[in-house]
C-alpha cells in the first residue's frame, strides 16, 4: 500500500489521519490523560497525597528500571529497522542483478 501525500499544504500533510498510527493510540492516549487528570486533580482538590512518594529513594526505585526498558525496547526496535531495511536494500539489489543478466 502506498500512501501518497499532497505536498501543496504542508500543514494538510502534518494532520493527515489516513495511514498514520495516530488513531490507533488515541484510546490509551485519552486514557492517559484522564488518569493524570484524576491524580492531579485527587492530589489538588481532595488533599489526597501519598507520603511514600516524596521520597527520592522512591521514585528512582520506578524511574531506574522503566527508563531501562525504555532504552532496551527503542534499541530492539532500531535494530529490526536496520535489519528490515538491509533485506529490502538487498533485495532491491538482486533484482537489479537479476535485470541485468536477462
């Protein structure tokens, strides 16, 4: 599927819905936002606050290992484009070969 963009409007290429990944992550988009909105809003108006969250110590202990994953997940995911892109780069390569010699 190819997807062909209008590039007489650059501000219709940016808000282009048609093959982007943009509708498929607005429910856990919404939902984030309302479950930050609900803490903040706990936090603020009820006075609902949590003692064990003040701590550094604390958070770090969450921080530390989500930002690890973070990295190990964006690493595997850079390394299965460059994987992806080399056999398509091959391919095309072969094909030429393969143009070439009939």
């Amino acid at each position: 599927m190819t997807i062909e963009y209008k590039t007489d409007s650059l501000v219709r290429v940016l808000f282009q819905f048609r093959g982007s990944v943009i509708p498929y992550i607005y429910p856990f988009l919404i939902a984030s936002m309302l479950l930050s909105a609900g803490a903040v809003a706990l936090y603020k108006y009820a006075n609902w606050k949590i003692e064990g969250f003040a701590d550094n110590t604390t958070v770090s202990l969450f921080v530390v290992p989500s930002s690890f994953l973070l990295i190990f997940q964006t690493n595997i995911a850079y390394a299965r484009y460059w994987d992806g892109r080399s056999v398509i780069s091959e391919l095309v390569m072969n094909a030429n070969h393969l143009v070439r010699k009939c």
